[in-house]
C-alpha cells in the first residue's frame, strides 16, 4: 500500500512538469488508480484549490472523468482553452463536448465565454457549441451576436458553424450576407459565402449578390463568390434554411 501511495505522490508531482507527454501520462496513470481508489478523486480535490493556476488544468481535467466535476474544474477547463498550446485546447474542446452531452450547464457556461472570455476561448466556445450540436434559441442567438466579434477568427469559427444551424432563419441569413458583402477581413466574406451556399442560399437576394460578387474586381470577394456559387450548382438548393422550413442542411 505504502508504495502505491508513493507512485501516486510521484504522478502527482508530474502534472507539473513541464513535458506536456509527461503531464499526460501522469494523468492517465492517475485516472487509472482513480477508479480503483475513490478516495483519490478526493485528494485531487482539494490539491484543485491548492495548486498553483498555471498546473490546475491537467487535476481538473482528470476530475472530469469523473462525474460530476465541480464547477471550479469546469472553469479551469474553460480558462484552459485560452492556452497557448493548440493540442492542449483542442483535448479541452473535447473534453468540454463530452461533459456537455450529460450536463446542459456546460452549454450555459460556453454562451457566457462568448461574451467574456478572450478572442482565442470565445473562438473555442463556439467550437465547442458546434460539435455540442445545441439546437436551441439562445445557443443561435449567442451564435449570431459572435458574427459581429471584435475578432476575425471568432467570425470565421461563427460563420463555419452555422452552417449546421436549420433553425438560422432570415435574420441569420441576412447577417451572414453583410458578412460576405462588408467584413473587412478576406478569411471571413470566403466563409460566410461557403456557408451560405452549404445552407443552400434560399433567396433570390442571396443568390444575386453572390452572382454580382462574383465580377468584382477584388479578387478574394471574387473568388468566395465564384467558390459559393460552384457549391450551389454542384448540390442544388435546399428548403433547410428557409425560415420556416424543415430538415437539415448539407454538412461537407
């Protein structure tokens, strides 16, 4: 027994090493002995208010495993997709997805992050709003206020996800439309067109202000345009996005 709590005291020690692989396998190897030893999940409780910031995420995201995480390590995780490691925000991302399936505040928490957090966690936040697959009014209205975010990468993330969104309407049509027409950013008019095409471009507005576009003379609006119109002739319309209808959009 004694050298079983030695092993668990050196993994513990490890989730601050600064090897992310380190870190990572110290978590798993704590998981492990978490489900044979519940008063582990315990001790990483309390060492969750102890430690210091920068080496809560990876206790929180081994409480996570195990339910119900509480809700200061549901903040850690969403504070955690602001890292400036990728692999680490994209394994929070996930994790935040699966915890959300089974709790409905972990969608809640992601709304508020769109209007609080940092350019790079409300990018996440509607990742995680995306893959979470929430279909409900606040989650499109929370979606559609991200189209006008301060930040391009936020209106990019917004515009891509919408396009699983059959509840959009005209008023998130129309948004996505200013969007290809006036955002100053390139990244954000080429996505705002594709989504609009994958939606299925319901009206005629829609489908002549791609036409016109696609003379312009700037070539990035030209060439969303063109790409748009290509997705439209390639699969056809659909009723999805009409306001009103049924169904489901086309997902490439």
């Amino acid at each position: 027994m004694e050298e079983k709590q030695d092993r668990i005291s050196s993994l513990i020690q490890s989730l601050s090493h600064p090897d992310k692989r380190v870190i990572r396998e110290a978590a798993d190897a704590l998981i492990s002995l978490a489900r044979e030893i519940p008063e582990l999940v315990e001790r990483l409780d309390r060492l969750l208010t102890e430690a210091p910031y920068e080496h809560r995420w990876p206790i929180a995201y081994i409480l996570a495993h195990f339910s119900p995480p509480s809700s200061l390590a549901l903040r850690v995780l969403m504070d955690t997709l602001d890292h400036r490691d990728p692999d680490l925000r994209w394994a929070m991302e996930v994790l935040l997805v699966r915890l959300g399936q089974r709790d409905p505040g972990v969608a809640t928490m992601l709304l508020d992050l769109l209007k609080s957090g940092t350019a790079t966690q409300r990018r996440m936040a509607v990742y995680c709003l995306r893959d979470l697959e929430v279909k409900d009014q606040n989650s499109l209205q929370g979606l559609l206020d991200s189209l006008h975010d301060g930040d391009p990468l936020v209106r990019v993330a917004t515009a891509t996800s919408l396009k699983t969104r059959d509840d959009i309407g005209k008023e998130g049509l129309d948004s996505l439309l200013q969007l290809f027409l006036t955002d100053p950013d390139p990244r954000v008019r080429y996505t705002a067109a594709l989504t609009l095409a994958q939606l299925g471009a319901p009206t005629s507005e829609i489908r002549a202000a791609l036409e016109d576009a696609a003379q312009s003379p700037d070539p990035q609006l030209k060439k969303a345009a063109s790409a748009a119109l290509l997705l439209l002739k390639k699969g056809g319309p659909t009723s999805s996005a009409k306001p009103g209808g049924g169904g489901g959009p086309p997902v490439d």
